[in-house]
C-alpha cells in the first residue's frame, strides 16, 4: 500500500488577472509569432517590396465585411441598362402567313409597256400599213378611253394610272409612225382596264349580292344552332347514354355541347372572314372576280369542320404539348377564341397542324457507311 502524505497542501485558488494581463492576452502584437520555418528570412525582406505587397494585398481583401460592398463601385449606377426588347420575345405562335387577311389576293398593278425589240422597222412597210387613218383612229380612240375614264373611275389612283398610259401613247403617236405599234399596246391596256371595271361591277350585282345573302344566311343559321342544339343535346343525349352531369369526360352531356359550340364558332369565324374578303374585293379593292365564289361557298363550310378539328386538338392537350408545357383548360372559352381565329383565316389551323406533325416527327438517321478497309485486308 501507498502511504498518503499526512498533510496534503490545499490548492492554490485562482488569481484574478490585471486589466493590463487581460489587454496583452489580446493584443496581436505582443501575442507570440508562429515559427513557420521562415523566420531567419523575415528580417531580410522586412522593408523590401515583398512587404508592401503583402501589406497592399491584405488592405485590397476585406471579405464578407458588411462595411464593404460586394460590387464594385463601377458596376452599381442608378439607372442599370435594361436588356434588350428582343430579350423578351419568346419564338412566334403563328406564321407571318397566318396574320394575311383572308380571301383571294388582289390584282397586281398595271405594268408597263414593254421596251421596243431590238428590230429595226423597215420604212416602206410602215408607211403602207400605219397610214394617216390609222394614226387618226388611235388619236381617236386615246380620247375616247379618256372620256370614259372621267366618267367611270371612281379611284384617283386608278385614274391616275390610266391617264398615264394615255399619254405615254400619245407621246409615241407625236414622235412618229415608227412608234405605232408602242402606243396601240399602252391604250390597249387602258380598254382592258375599263372593260374589267364594268365585270367587276356586273359581277358584283349578280354575284356579289348572292353570296352576301348567303354568308348572312349562315350566321344567322348559326346563332341560332348555338342556342338551340345545346338545349336538345342536355334534353335528348342522356337517352343515348351520355351523363348529365357537367365534366370533361367523353360520354358527358357537356363534351358534345362543347364540341359543338366549337364547331358553331369556327363556321362564324368562316363567315366573317367571307363577308371582310367580299367587303375588301367589291368595295374597298374593286377587283371582285367571280371565277373565286366557290372560296365564298366554301369558306363557312370550311370553318365549321376546322372548328371541329381545334376542339380535338385542344381537349387531347396536343396545342400544349407543342409549346413545351401541358396545361388543363378550365373553360372552352379559349378553344372557341381558337376555333373562330381558324375559321377567319385557315392558315392558323394550317400552322397548328404543321406543329402537331413536328412533334411526331422521327429524324431520319443516315446510314452508317462502311470503314475503309485496311492495307492487311488489301494484300490477303
């Protein structure tokens, strides 16, 4: 056994520390100096440029401190740039096909009378063929048509144009019989042009005011359809076995009434988009050709099976996936604004199938050609 000291010295109790053993405890100067293996050089490079370096570089970091910003001066301004308006226009929905007006396009403009050939005329035969009658019938005949364009014109533009072209032939008649054939051609253009205005007019007396009847007929035909089959559909369609109450399912009452309304509103839109063209063509453009009234005929018809066809599309959620996200419509009102937009102008159903195809397009991968061969396999 151990023998225990008889009388064990009692431990010393703690000493409070001086306010000036506290300060030294936290100040860096007087703190010891680790020995990083370097110390027999830092007397050499005390005052050199390795010093003001170091001095320079921890003056330049002050990390995370809050006094200090985290930018540069020069990158906060008042007004920062805006990023450009391009930034925020995202890839078109429709074509630039798409935003046409509808019907059949306008007449191009009169051109202008072609350059002479490269033929020298031979003076004995245009002194027997254009002889001084000829010369006074066609100053005749520019009077005439200039009469008649005073009289039947109802387009200074128009107006303007032919009464060009009749002076253009009476300045090739003044410079002389070998200009004959020039001026004949440019008042030949100008009779043509007043014989198709008095079609256009026939044309859209007898024609023109049928199909107005008949696009007329068809709107009110379909205001009164998107009344009165959604009230037969609810009253008669659960005979059939289609449920009364009001969900998106396929044998749902509201199914067909929404079908339906969609099909209602693509014929409208094919309606007004007829009645804009006859407007556009009759009054505004006067270049009405009854050879397109089948366009006219067709364009509601047209419209209500295109209306049919954005009902399809919107309830499979194909328009959705197409523009990279998919969506649930809680209301039809946005597949009649579409429906309609298709009926108007045909190219944008036309558009949404092109992109409906891209998404079940399968790239075709090339095949794989085979390596040349080797100079071993060329010698065997």
């Amino acid at each position: 056994m151990t023998e225990q000291p008889a009388n064990p010295s009692p431990p010393t109790a703690p000493q409070d520390l001086t306010p000036e053993e506290v300060k030294n405890l936290f100040d860096e100067s007087t703190a010891p100096k680790e020995d990083h293996g370097m110390s027999a050089l830092e007397p050499a490079l005390e005052g050199s440029d390795h010093a003001e370096a170091n001095a320079a570089a921890e003056e330049e970091d002050k990390g995370m401190q809050a006094a200090a910003p985290i930018l540069p001066d020069e990158a906060v301004e008042d007004n920062p740039p805006l990023p450009p308006s391009s930034a925020m226009q995202g890839a078109p929905l429709f074509s630039a096909d798409a935003t046409l007006p509808p019907g059949t396009p306008s007449t191009p403009p009169v051109a202008p009378p072609p350059t002479d050939p490269s033929l020298p005329p031979n003076p004995a035969l245009v002194d027997e063929l254009v002889t001084k009658k000829a010369l006074h019938d066609l100053w005749k005949q520019a009077d005439t048509l200039q009469a008649r364009i005073n009289a039947e014109v109802n387009d200074i533009n128009r107006a303007r144009t032919l009464l060009n072209q009749i002076q253009a032939a009476r300045n090739y008649l003044l410079a002389g019989r070998d200009n004959y054939e020039e001026a004949a051609r440019a008042l030949s253009e100008v009779a043509y042009q007043l014989a198709f205005l008095q079609r256009v007019r026939k044309a859209s007396k007898q024609v023109g005011v049928k199909l107005l009847l008949y696009e007329v007929a068809w709107a009110f035909l379909m205001g009164i359809a998107m009344f009165v089959v959604p009230w037969a559909l609810r009253r008669w369609a659960p005979f059939f076995g289609y449920a009364s109450d009001a969900t998106n399912s396929l044998q749902s009452v509201q199914w067909l009434v929404d079908g339906f309304k969609s099909m209602f509103w693509g014929s409208l839109g094919g309606v007004t988009g007829a009645l804009y063209a006859l407007w556009r063509h009759v009054a505004d453009k006067q270049d009405f050709d009854p050879q397109y009234a089948m366009w006219y005929i067709t364009n509601p018809i047209m419209g209500f099976a295109l209306g049919a066809f954005i009902y399809l599309i919107m309830q499979a959620g194909l328009l959705s996936m197409t523009s990279g996200q998919q969506t649930v419509m809680a209301s039809a009102v946005p597949t009649f604004v579409l429906a309609w937009l298709s009926g108007f102008q045909q190219n944008v159903a036309y558009d949404i199938v092109r992109r409906i195809l891209k998404v079940f397009q399968l790239e075709d991968t090339p095949p794989a050609t085979p390596p040349p061969p080797t100079s071993g396999a060329a010698s065997s």
